[in-house]
C-alpha cells in the first residue's frame, strides 16, 4: 500500500466515525415492552441549537416515569390546542438533553407541532431560565407525528442541565389526538396552558395544574457526573404515594441524592444516576385489564419497555409484590412461590442483559383496609424467600427498617403516612438511607 493510499484510508475511517459520533438515536419505536428497536438517523441543527454533543461523556437516564394508562376525559381530542408544561426532576446533570414522548395509549396518531426543554426558574415553577430555554427536534424536524402504540426519542439538543434540579418539558398538539398517555399520582404538579406556549419562558399563560406527567416518559443527558443508570422497579411505594408534592421525597430520590454524594466525596460507589419507574397498584403477575394495551402493565409485561428500554442500565432494582397479595380476587388462593416465580422471571430477564438484580423485602400492611391473616402469612411467606438468598442478587430489608419493633406487622407510628400501607416523607427517608450503595456493585453473576 503507498502512503497516498494509506492517508486517503485514514481520512475515510475518520469521516466515517465523526458521521457514526454525530449519529443519535431518534425515532418512533414500539412501547408496549414487546420489541425494542431504534431508529437512527443524522442529527441535524434547529434554530441555532446544535444538536451534537457538546462535550464527552455518558448518556443516562435522569429522570423516568412509567406510562400508566389513557387520561380520563381525553379520550376525542386529547388536549389539543394546549401546551403541557411536565415539570421533572434530575437525578444527574449534562452537557445535552433529549426526551421521549410516548403515545402508547393513544387510539389515533399524536401529532406534536412544536416541544421545548429548560431548565426552570424556580422549584415547582412554570416560569423557564429564558437561557436555557430550546427547542427541541425530531430528525431534524419541529414537528413529529408519533403512531398510536409507540414512542418517539427527540435528537439531542445542547443545554446545560444541572444535576438536582427542576427541568421543564413542553409539548403542544393542534390537532385532535386521544386519549392522551399519562402518568397520574405524579406527587408533583405540572402546568397547561391555552395556545402555543412552548417556548414562552415567562410561565404566565400557564393557569391549569394538574398532577401528573403527560406524553414526557424519560429524559436523558450526556453526563460526566454518572457513568450508568440504576432503574428502580416499584409500585406506589416507589412511586412515592403520600409523599409530599414538590418536595421530591420519594425514595429513589434520597437514593440518587445519596449515591451522587458518595461519588462526590470520593467513596468507592458507583457513579450513577437512579430513574424511578414505580407505578401506583403495580403487581409482579400479569393480571387482565381492559383494553390493548391493558393500562397498569404488570412489572413481568413492562419489564422490557421500563427497565431494558431506558437507557445506559446497569443495575434494576425491584419493589414488588404487595399489590399481588393486597389486589388478589382471593388471597386463599395465592401461592407465595408464584409471586417469587414471578420476580424469578425479571431477575431472568435482567441477567439477559447482563444486569444485576437489588430486590427489596416487602413492608407491613397491618391495619390496612386489605390486610388478614392470610395476607400477612403470604406477607412473610415472600419475605422468608427472599431473605433466604435465591430470588435476587442481594436485597435491602425494608421490612426490618421500617417496622414496629413492638409490632411487626405494621409501621413503626413516624413512618406511617396514616394509613398503614405507604410510608410518610420520614418512611420514604428511611428507605433510601438503609440502601446499601455497596449493593449496586459489580454486574450479574455468571452463569455456569
């Protein structure tokens, strides 16, 4: 080979890798947990915001929620001729930014005219960091048409994101589009306004609250404050239930908090960033709903689409079980072992992937509407199991943290919300500063 013919080899390998680093995931892709394609496709500029990544790092996921089911009232026109304002919180900060929008529960196609990103002005506000304010882009376009049953991943957009802060996603619709995927229950209030205000960083046309997620179903970041992303899979006790609203005092929350500042302070954890993916009601069994796809997915029929789905995974941690025993038709006849088949099941699928598996110990119920003796018994039945090593890598004890030492079948009085099943702000606390940070080390065990 001459050396003309080795300088013109060299500069084709460099293009092509510059071609393959400018290249973002971006596309509708399925979202009911079956399949997991993405397309790719160029990033391209829009309006002055470089969509390529400003500096190096990792994507991650730093905020999540789980599409629960079709909003009520939606079902004809969505909310079209509205801007939705979805306030999230960020579990790690970045350099660039990109969001997904899901469509899963819509019977018709989501066409969505314009979407923005900012960082907030002030904690639970509408009101956006005129600066950080930026439109955000899908292949390229303002515009994106999302089929019924799918989801959308916009191009990465350049902003500075902070890491623990409010960010503010906004989505408007012209045209009728139902019903509109959302996530109720959010424990914290987002905004709607009358008329295209997707860029509007003053907030004022903001008047209607509402306290849940609309379409927004993740955001990631390209971060050099984390190297990974933990994805916690719960139910309400993950999802923060009775936790106070804008406070982010969930306990995925205190954990993310928790880890960064490990890793800050130099302690030998990982640098990860921790999404929550708890959906009130959530069980570990696929039970039937009404309706394609059924809404409140079980943790076996969601696993692909919330866990696997998200981006830059490295460790699950699983929640589940209560909700089987509590929402059972008849608890007589529920077996312990087939909700610890079914966490054998997820902890399967995440070995798939290489992931290790952090389960947790489910919390007493005593004193709430649905608890008996046999619900209790399947109770400590799923727990002996659990304890006994063979479900999952390693687990965290929520029940010993958090129950009565003078009555272990209910709460301990100070993290007790009052109503015997979900912890107060002090309970969801104590959750996440009894999680081992030692526990998301390592990868899934090899098998033999």
């Amino acid at each position: 080979m001459t050396r003309r013919h080795g300088y013109g080899l060299l500069a084709a390998m460099v293009t092509l890798v510059v071609a393959v680093s400018a290249a973002i995931y971006v596309g509708a892709t399925l979202d009911d947990g079956s399949r997991h394609t993405k397309a790719v496709s160029r990033a391209r500029g829009d309006s002055g915001n470089a969509v390529a990544p400003a500096s190096t790092g990792a994507w991650v996921g730093t905020w999540a929620a789980s599409p629960v089911e079709g909003e009520p009232g939606t079902q004809a026109k969505g909310l079209a001729g509205r801007s939705l304002r979805n306030i999230v919180h960020t579990a790690a900060g970045g350099t660039s930014a990109r969001v997904t929008l899901s469509n899963l529960y819509g019977k018709q196609p989501l066409t969505i005219a314009h979407a923005s990103i900012a960082v907030a002005a002030a904690e639970n506000s509408a009101a956006a960091d005129a600066a950080t304010m930026r439109r955000l882009a899908f292949g390229g376009s303002p515009s994106v048409t999302i089929p019924a049953g799918r989801q959308i991943v916009s191009d990465a957009v350049r902003v500075s994101v902070p890491r623990d802060t409010d960010i503010l996603v906004t989505t408007y619709s012209a045209v009728p589009s139902g019903p509109v995927t959302y996530h109720p229950r959010a424990r914290q209030i987002s905004y709607a306004a009358v008329g295209d205000h997707t860029e509007d960083p003053t907030g004022t046309a903001y008047t209607e609250q509402t306290e849940a997620w609309r379409y927004v179903t993740a955001v990631d970041v390209l971060s050099n404050q984390a190297d990974g992303t933990v994805v916690v899979l719960g139910d309400s006790l993950t999802a923060g239930s009775t936790s106070s609203v804008g406070t982010n005092s969930r306990w995925p929350d205190v954990l993310a908090d928790r880890l960064h500042s490990a890793a800050e302070s130099g302690a030998d954890v990982p640098r990860y960033s921790v999404v929550n993916q708890g959906i009130g009601g959530n069980r570990v069994l696929r039970h039937g709903g009404v309706g394609t796809p059924a809404p409140n997915a079980s943790g076996l029929t969601r696993f692909g689409r919330d866990v696997l789905g998200r981006t830059n995974v490295k460790v699950v941690v699983i929640d589940l079980g209560v909700n089987d025993i509590l929402r059972a038709r008849d608890p007589k006849t529920l077996s312990a072992s087939s909700i610890v088949a079914g966490l054998r099941e997820l902890v399967a699928e995440a070995h798939g992937r290489g992931l290790k598996v952090v389960g947790a110990t489910l919390m007493p119920f005593g004193g709430f509407r649905g608890y008996s003796a046999t619900t209790e018994s399947l109770r400590q039945s799923v727990n002996a199991q659990i304890r006994a090593g063979g479900v999952f890598d390693t687990y965290t004890d929520f029940d010993k943290a958090l129950r009565d030492p003078y009555d272990p079948r209910r709460f301990r009085p100070e993290y007790d919300s009052g109503d015997h099943l979900h912890p107060s702000d002090r309970g969801y606390a104590r959750m996440g500063e009894v999680f081992d940070l030692e526990d998301l080390k390592g990868a899934a065990p090899a098998e033999l």
